[in-house]
C-alpha cells in the first residue's frame, strides 16, 4: 500500500488558525505580534521570499514591518537598524533575509539580534539554548520538520532516525529536535560512505541535502517516515526534493510531497516563533530584550 501523505499545507492551515487565535488574544490586550523583515540587495527569489512572509503576517493578524535598503548598505548601518529594532516594543521577531551582499558578514548581523527575537533561530545562543535543551526559538525548518513527524502519531521515543545533511539551518537542528525527542539519532553527509547503509535502518529519514534522488525506494527500511526538506529542480524545471518520491512512496508509510510538505511549514514556524515571542515578552511586561534577558546588548548593537 502506498505511503501516506503527510500534507503541510493543511497542517500549516491549522496550525496558522491556532496562530491567529492567539495573536488575536495579544492584539485585544494592546500587544499586536510584530515581525520586522530585512531585506538588503536585489535577489529576486529573496524579494519573493520576503513577501511571503510579510503576507503570512497580514493572514494572521500580526503587525509587520519590511525594511528594503540598497545592495550598498552598510555593515555598520545593517547593525544600527537592527539594534533599534532589539529595542522596539512593537517588534516581537526579526528576520534578516539571506544571502546578504559581500560586504556584509553575515554571522555578525545574526549575532547582532537579540536573542529573544531571533526568530529564526540561527544565532549562536539560540544554538546553545538548542543543544543544552533550554526554551528559545527554533530554526524554523527543522522545528516544521518536527510538527509534520509528529502529525503522524508515531511517537519518536525509541526509534533510529537518520538525518540526512548536516548544515547548521537543518540538518544539525533537525537531528538535536530529534534527540530531544528521545530517538536514536544517526546524522549522515558527503563523507558518509554507504549512505543506504544506515537509512536501510532509520524508522524516519530526513533528506536536507539539496540533491535529487538521494534517497531511493531501495535505501528505505518498510514503514518508515520520510521527510523531504530539499528543494531541487528536475530535468523539466519542475519543483522536487532530494527523495525519489514515486519509488519510496512504495516503500515508507508516511512521506511528505515536494512541493507542500516542508515547504509551507518554514513560513509557519516563522509566525509561531513570532507569536510565542510576543507571548513571553506580555507575559514578563519588559518591553527591552537586554532587559527581559538580563545579557548585555551584544557586540554590533549600541
Ligand atoms: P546545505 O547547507 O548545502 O547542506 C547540505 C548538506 O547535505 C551538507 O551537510 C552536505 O554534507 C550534505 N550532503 C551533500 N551531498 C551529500 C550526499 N551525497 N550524501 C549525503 N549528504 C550529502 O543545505 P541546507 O541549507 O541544509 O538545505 C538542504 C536542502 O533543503 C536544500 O535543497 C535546500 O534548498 C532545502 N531547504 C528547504 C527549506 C524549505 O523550507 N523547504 C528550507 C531550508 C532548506 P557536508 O556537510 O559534508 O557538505
């Protein structure tokens, strides 16, 4: 029997219902969740990506904000905007759009943000507060990666999972989500030599490599879940992950497609971070991040 589909566009749908509801109950006690969102440079898929996420803040009720600059701005002016964000009361989450241009570092500018708006969850405390188990924000595809298992009502606890990918947005939070969830965790990549050597075991596979046809129906152990966070192209320009979705959709029991599985998941984990930034910082009543945390502003913010 083929596998079945583990659709995040109507997870997402419910998901962003259960977002707005709660944004709702922020907005009527005079706290509206705020996303600002930075975009720097001319990128057209960043330009599409950013709108998105600007729209997916209007669909659920939270103020946002869109700051375009110049492919020629400043490090030092990057910094500057965002250190004034980490101060307004109005803005919950902060997100600054990649790739930047050259002259800026990135890994600065992510820094920069305080940690309780690192929405995105890509700073390197947000990273520790990961590895060390302690509440923060989430890197957004991974924790999507995490809803979208759990939507199947297999409980993890016990289970080998094998992480395909072990980049620092993926594969290396998606495998510590994991841990916390109690499975075995296996994490592969480009030195792994005999890749369907460890998958052929895995209760759950999650491909984040951003290769086609990494994993085929030959390299799944019957039943498991597979997860597809890759985003390729085919030979006729077509959308597809890193899975051979048609094989091993023969083979697992639960699969996600490319496009509409990982995919609508990211943006929603965006807004749920948001939202649950808003609610701590209501909860507290500190409006100030160096305040809520207690750390000093970061280097970079003034
Ligand atoms: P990345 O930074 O390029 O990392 C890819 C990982 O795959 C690396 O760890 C690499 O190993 C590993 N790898 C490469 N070839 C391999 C092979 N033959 N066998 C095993 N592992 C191999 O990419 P990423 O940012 O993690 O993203 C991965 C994919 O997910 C991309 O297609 C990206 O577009 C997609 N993505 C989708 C979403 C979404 O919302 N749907 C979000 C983020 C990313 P090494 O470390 O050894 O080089």
């Amino acid at each position: 029997m083929p596998a079945q589909l583990i659709d995040g566009v109507l997870l997402s749908q419910q998901l962003r219902g259960e977002i707005a509801e709660r944004a709702a109950r922020l907005t009527a006690a005079g706290k509206q969740p705020g996303l600002a969102v930075i975009l720097v440079g001319e990128d057209p898929a960043s330009h599409v990506y950013v709108r998105n996420k600007v729209k997916a803040c209007g669909d659920v009720g939270f103020h946002s904000v869109l700051e375009k600059y110049e492919a020629d701005l400043s490090e030092a002016a990057l910094l500057e905007r965002i250190a004034a964000l980490n101060c307004d009361p109005a803005i919950h989450g902060i997100l600054v759009q990649m790739p930047l241009p050259k002259h800026i570092d990135p890994s600065k500018v992510i820094e920069a943000i305080a940690t309780s708006k690192d929405v995105d969850g890509y700073s390197v405390l947000s990273a520790g507060e990961l590895v060390a188990n302690l509440p923060g924000f989430r890197p957004c595809t991974p924790y999507g990666c995490m809803k979208l298992i759990e939507s199947t009502g297999v409980d993890l606890r016990g289970k080998h999972a094998v992480v395909i990918g072990r980049s620092n947005t993926v594969g290396k939070p998606m495998a510590l989500l994991l841990l916390q969830a109690n499975a075995t965790v296996t994490i592969c990549h480009s030195a792994t030599p005999d890749l369907g050597l460890y998958t052929r075991q895995a209760d759950v596979v999650v491909a984040a490599v951003g290769r086609r046809n990494t994993l085929k129906a030959d390299m799944v152990k019957p039943g498991a879940i597979v997860i597809d966070v890759g985003m390729n192209r085919d030979d006729a320009g077509k959308l597809c992950g890193d899975v051979d979705f048609a094989g091993v959709r023969e083979v697992a029991s639960h699969i996600t497609p490319v496009p509409g599985g990982v995919g609508p998941m990211t943006i929603t984990m965006l807004l749920m971070n948001t939202v649950e930034s808003a609610e701590r910082v209501h909860s507290s009543s500190q409006e100030c991040p160096s305040q809520a945390t207690g750390m000093e502003p970061k280097p970079g913010v003034a």
